[in-house]
C-alpha cells in the first residue's frame, strides 16, 4: 500500500510540476496566416499614401482572416466621401466581399470575366476599353501596388448581385484614318480617345479605340454625346465632318448633314466641341447602332499658321478699337473714366498675343530644326509679328514688358541685320520711328534716308524723316517740307504745303491713319490729340502715353508707371 501511496504521489506531484512550468510558459499563438500578413501590408500602403480611403483601412485592418491562405489578393477600396448615402454597409463582414482571391492587373479585369472574394461571393466584370465596373461599379484610376497584391479605388460599395450588369445600348465606333493616297483602302486608327456623355451633359466615360480602329461604348442613357481626340489628327476641318470620300479632283469631302445634296454653311456642326450625338428612341427596337468616323493628319505647320493667323487677327481687331477710341473718342470714351480700363484690356490681350507667338516659335523650331530657322519662311512671320507686338507697346506706353528700351532696340538692329530683305526694311522703318520717339532725331534721319535711298521709303518713313529734319537740334526745315510733301503726295495726292505752321504735320499723320498708329505722333509733335475734335477727358500732361496695369509693375521690374498715373 506504500508503494501505491509514493506511486500516485509521484503522479500528483508531476503534474503540479507541470501545471506550474505551463503558467510560466504560455503556449505561443499560432504565427499569423499568409493572408493576414499580406492585408496588414495592404493597410500600410492604404494609411500612407491614400487618405482618400482612411476609412475603409480602418476597417480593414480589424477585419478577422486568420483562416486566408493567400497571399496573392486584390482588393476594391472604397473611397470616404459619400458614407451616408450609401446603399450597403461597410463593415468587418461586408469588406469580405471586397477582397478577391488572387491578384489582378488591370488588363487581367476583361469584359465578362468573374471573381470570388474571400467571403466566396460572385462579383461580376463588365469593361468598354479602360473602363472597369465592378457589380456595376466604376474602378477609378490604376492599379495600386501591395505587397504581392493590388488595389483599386471605387467610389462606393460594392453591392452583391445575383447576375452582371445589363445595358440599354451599345454604341460601336469605329475611326479610320483619311489619307488621300490610302484611298478607298483606309487604315483603321488606334488610341483615339472618346469621351462621351449623356443628354444631360453626365459623363458616360472614355475610351479609346483598340487596334482595329473600334470601341464599344456600353450605356443606359438614350442620348449618347462625345467627341473624338487624337494628338496630331483632326475630325474636323472648320465645322464640317470628313465624310471618308474625295471628290474628282482628289480632295476631301464633307458630311452632308441637312441632306440637302449641297454643301453650305448649314452643313456644319452646331457644337464643335461635341460633334457627335446619337440618339436612342425609348421605344425603338434597334437598340445598339455603328458609327463610323474619319481622321486627317494635321499637318503641324499648317496648324500653327492657322493659330497665328487667329491670333494675329483678333489682335489687330482690338488694336483698331483702341486706337479709335483713343484718337476720336468712338464708344463715348473719355479719358478720365476710361482710360485704365481700356489701357488694362489692350495690354492683357497683348501680352497674351505675344505668349501665343512665342509657344508658336517653339513648336515651329522643333519640326524644322534650329539649323533652318533662318531661311524658315513661317518662322520669319512668328518673328515679325511678335516684333510688331512689342513695337505697339512702345508707342502707346513707351516702353514694352520684352525689353528694356535700349534693349528694344538692340533687338532691333540684330533682327534687320540677318533677316531676308523685305523683312529687314520693315525692322528698320520700326527702329526709326523708336528713335524718333526717343528723341534721337539724327539717328531716325539716318535710317529714314537709306530708305528712301534703297527705294524702300513709305509714307510713314516719310513723314519720319519731315518731323526729325523739324525736330533737331538745327533744323533743316527744307528738308522736312520736300519728305512732308513727298509723303502727301502718296497719300490719294494731298496738295503740296509750303510751310509746317499749324498742325499740318499731326494732319498728314493722320489723314487715312498715313501712319500705322498715329497715337505716338501726337505725343513727339506735343499736340492735343483732335482727329475730329478734342477727346472728351484728353490731358496734354499725361494722356500722351497710357498707364501701365499695376499688377504688371510687379511682374516686369524694369517697367515704371507713366507720368500722371502713380
């Protein structure tokens, strides 16, 4: 009986041991699953670079997938905005349905294709080109790398549906390229992007055109609206759409839209920024339509003259009015009330001409090449147009936002230098009338001179020269009389003048505006501006020059307000 006694002692007393040495050391937790390392380094990647969804990572990483194998997963974040009104409810157990087994690139997300999410429900893929819906909802943006998976942003939960979605129509598109000598064996264009929206002006999505030149653009909405876009190619060529034929002399045809068998003005189309609609009738039986479509090459050259030439346009437009405003008081401008509007307005849309004129230069310089920029007849235009810009600066502020005035004029001098002879022969009547308006009357005489020497001269040249042969310091008043009536006599034959008393030297710079601007004229003959009478306002003190914006004094530092402003 002992021996039993020390033998369940034994027992008793092992087991104690036992009990004690377990307390001391706790099983370990099981390590964790690859699944739930592979959502921890989701919820990293989601907390540090995607605040967008900080609450759907919250959520996530409560989530319990101890039992999630793998490590390979893609996952559906739903964006924070719009919580209340969403239809489902993000939680611990509906996340679930937002975490696919397996991992997903975009181009692996086809149109019909399912997948299974970790809580083994359906979700169904429907796609038109780049676009990707989930259940109907529309993934935004790419992929987003983590760890060995990926995630995409939604805008809003994910629903669980029984079967994919359906549409209304399909719309297909296809787009050829239009090349004369392709005809009639046109190529089908890729990459064109559509964007497209509905008749209230909602956007449908965009798309672009696969390989064989198509896309398939799938929606709900009965009015479809979009427009074509391509880098280098143009659907359009003034309002009219290419029609994908050529006529007999092998130019492009139009569209006739009206169906009138004419081609007119009423052929064009009424929105250029969406020129195309189709339009779905509720209770039609076809519900699905082709459309098809024709692109030109731009041609690029032709392109920027086409901008410069709108450019140039709506800048002499507005020049015209200034002038008139300021010389004869058109509108009923008056030089008190008016004067800094009229001056803001002038100098805003100039500055913008010559930002257009310079963009053009430099993407005329990268197709023809820096070594051809001399002889580049397109280039000469840019060129001479932004000079003119600048010259007008001058003389309705006496100085221009490019440059300095001595700088002006060096410019000047270098441009009449190297550019081809017509061009040059204009640089140098502008870098006369500069000097004239400088005061520096015996330079302006000079250039005025070889002009006229060269056979070059104008009526303003002309006239140049008669008012700095009157200005200098020994007036030679022979000489300004013979270049004055010279002058008029080019101008529909004024009658000859035998003397410069009274204003008939301001009166032949304006007759028929002899000279391109007559504004500076008044200023260096120190008259009162009256073309027909004296404008409402007009002070000899100041309003010979315009106010400089005062926001542009802090742009261009060299500029100084004119007298009379501050």
């Amino acid at each position: 009986m002992k021996t039993l006694a020390y033998y369940l002692l034994g027992i008793f007393s092992l087991c104690l041991l036992n009990a004690c040495s377990d307390e001391d050391n706790p099983t370990p937790e099981p390590p964790p699953s690859k699944g739930q390392e592979e959502v921890q380094k989701i919820v990293e990647v989601l907390k540090e670079s995607n605040p967008e969804v900080s609450q759907f990572a919250e959520i996530l990483e409560k989530v319990n997938v101890a039992d999630l194998t793998q490590d390979e997963l893609t996952v559906f974040a739903v964006k924070n905005k719009n919580t209340a009104s969403r239809a489902a409810v993000l939680d611990t157990a509906s996340i679930k349905n937002h975490i696919v087994k397996g991992r997903y690139a975009k181009e692996d997300l086809t149109d019909g294709s399912t997948l299974t999410s970790i809580s083994n429900e359906t979700l169904y893929v429907t796609r038109t080109e780049n676009d990707v819906q989930i259940n109907g909802v529309k993934i935004e943006g790419n992929a987003i790398p983590a760890g060995n998976s990926y995630v995409y942003v939604v805008p809003e939960v994910i629903p669980v549906i029984e079967t994919p979605a359906t549409y209304k129509h399909q719309t297909t598109i296809i787009v050829k390229e239009l090349i004369a000598k392709n005809y009639p064996s046109l190529p089908l264009l890729a990459e064109v992007t559509i964007e497209a929206k509905d008749g209230s002006n909602q956007p449908v999505g965009t798309f672009k055109t696969n390989a064989e030149g198509s896309v398939v653009i799938s929606h709900n909405c009965d009015t479809l609206i979009y427009r074509l876009q391509k880098t280098d190619y143009a659907d359009l060529n003034d309002g009219w759409i290419y029609a994908g034929t050529l006529d007999e002399n092998g130019n492009y045809m139009y569209k006739d839209l009206n169906g009138d068998a004419k081609l007119d003005i009423n052929d064009k189309v009424n929105n250029i920024e969406w020129p195309y609609q189709v339009i779905y009738e509720k209770d039609a039986q076809e519900v699905n339509s082709i459309h098809e479509h024709f692109m030109v090459p731009v041609d690029k050259i032709e392109e920027i003259n086409k901008i410069w030439y709108e450019t140039m346009s709506n800048y002499y437009e507005n020049k015209e009015i200034l002038n008139r405003q300021l010389l004869t008081g058109e509108g009923g401008f008056n030089y008190n009330n008016d004067i800094a509007a009229v001056s803001g307005n002038y100098w805003y849309m100039a500055v913008n001409t010559i930002n257009i004129l310079k963009e053009l230069q430099t993407s005329l310089l990268e197709i023809i090449g820096e070594e051809s920029q001399v002889l580049d007849p397109n280039l000469i235009n840019l060129i001479m147009s932004t000079q003119e810009v600048n010259i007008n600066f001058y003389e309705f502020y006496g100085q221009t936002p490019s440059y300095t005035n001595e700088e002006l004029i060096d410019q000047l001098r270098s441009y009449a230098e190297y550019l081809p002879e017509k061009e040059s022969m204009q640089i140098r009547r502008w870098l006369a009338e500069v000097y004239l308006l400088e005061e520096k009357f015996q330079q302006a005489i000079d250039i005025a001179k070889d002009l006229n020497d060269r056979g070059m001269s104008t009526s303003e040249s002309l006239l140049i020269c008669a008012i700095a042969s009157n200005k200098i310091s020994n007036p030679n008043i022979e000489d300004a009389l013979r270049y004055l009536n010279e002058a008029r006599a080019r101008l529909n034959g004024l009658e000859p003048v035998t003397s410069l008393e009274g204003e008939v030297l301001i009166k032949t710079c304006h007759f028929e505006w002899g000279v391109q601007n007559p504004y500076p004229y008044y200023r260096i003959l120190e008259e009162n501006i009256n073309c027909n009478e004296i404008v409402a306002g007009f002070s000899a003190d100041k309003n010979h020059l315009l106010p400089i914006p005062r926001t542009e004094l802090t742009i261009y530092p060299h500029l100084k307000q004119n007298p009379g402003y501050e």
